[in-house]
C-alpha cells in the first residue's frame, strides 16, 4: 500500500496531539519508505540501511516538536534522512561525486511532489480567488473549459479570461515584473 503525503501529515499532526496510535502507524509507515530510500543510497549495505533506518525513526521521534505542519512532512523526514546519510558517509571517510549528490538529495520524487503542490498553492494564493480556481480546475485538475465553467457556476468565456489574467498575473510575480 502507497501511504500519500496527506496521510503521513496527518499521522504526524495527530500524534504531536498526543495520538499514540497515529505516531505508531507514522512510524511504521515510514520503514519501507526509508529502506527504500537507503537501499538505493547504500545498496548491498543491509546492516548499514537498518541502523540508518533506526537512527532517522529515532530522530523523527525524539525531534517531532521541531515540525511545522505548514510544510510538508516527507521533506521534513527526509531532509533528516538526507542528514543522517551524510553522516554516515562522513563517519567512513566516504565522499560522493557530485554526479551522484543529486541522487542523494532527492527522495523517489516523493519530496518533489509535496513542495511542488504547496509551491503551486502559495502562488495561487497570490492571484484573485476566482483566477486561482479557473486555473486549478483547467491546469492542474484537468477539466475542460466547459466542466470548469459549469462548476464555478460562470459562462466559459470567463473562465478563459480568468486562466488567462491569471496565468499572466502568476508569471509577472515569478519573473519579478507586474501582473
């Protein structure tokens, strides 16, 4: 079973509210997570994965209170990953090329995913509400211009203008210039 971002964050969100079985089924759904992501790092190093795997579990409980629920939880988990891996390296006298750093700072496209969604829902919380929703309904969930107007309740043309004024508005504030 895939576990989603939503539903780590809500494990950990609950277990910092003292849910012991949600902190428990955190934990456990982070074991296959992270041997996967060490046994790409570290393959034929069984030994070394699981004491890495234990130290991250560790770290994620014993530093849980320093988690901002704003932000999403894989990159809070494996950003300790990440640290405890160079640990480990540095512990060995090990260095990596810089070919394979990026394969030691990306976890399975998990973490990428997660910020890319609360990245996209930052800046589409800098446009007028009714462009953010145009734009979410066409571009990100993949509705027609007719499926999006009839859920908003407005007529098509105005949807187009919306996507259009927003996506114009969005580009303005990446690049630096006015909407």
């Amino acid at each position: 079973m895939r576990v989603t971002e939503q539903q780590l964050w809500n494990w950990m969100v609950a277990g910092l509210g003292g849910d012991a079985l949600a902190h428990r089924q955190l934990l456990a759904a982070l074991l296959p997570m992270l041997r996967a992501f060490f046994r790409k790092r570290l393959p034929g190093q069984g030994d070394d994965i699981e004491d890495l795997v234990q130290e991250v579990l560790i770290a994620v409980h014993t530093r849980r209170v320093t988690y901002d629920p704003n932000r999403p939880f894989s990159g809070w988990m494996f950003g300790i990953a990440r640290y405890k891996l160079a640990d480990h390296f540095r512990a060995r006298g090990r260095h990596v090329t810089i070919e394979g750093l990026e394969d030691i700072l990306v976890a399975e496209g998990f973490e990428e995913a997660a910020i890319a969604r609360a990245d996209v829902g930052r800046l589409l919380g800098l446009i007028p509400a009714k462009q953010a929703a145009a734009i979410r309904a066409t571009r990100i969930e993949g509705l027609s211009t007719a499926e999006a107007a009839q859920a908003q309740g407005i007529g098509e043309s105005d949807v187009k203008v919306s996507v259009h004024r927003g996506l114009k508005a969005l580009t303005a504030r990446i690049t630096g210039g006015r909407p």
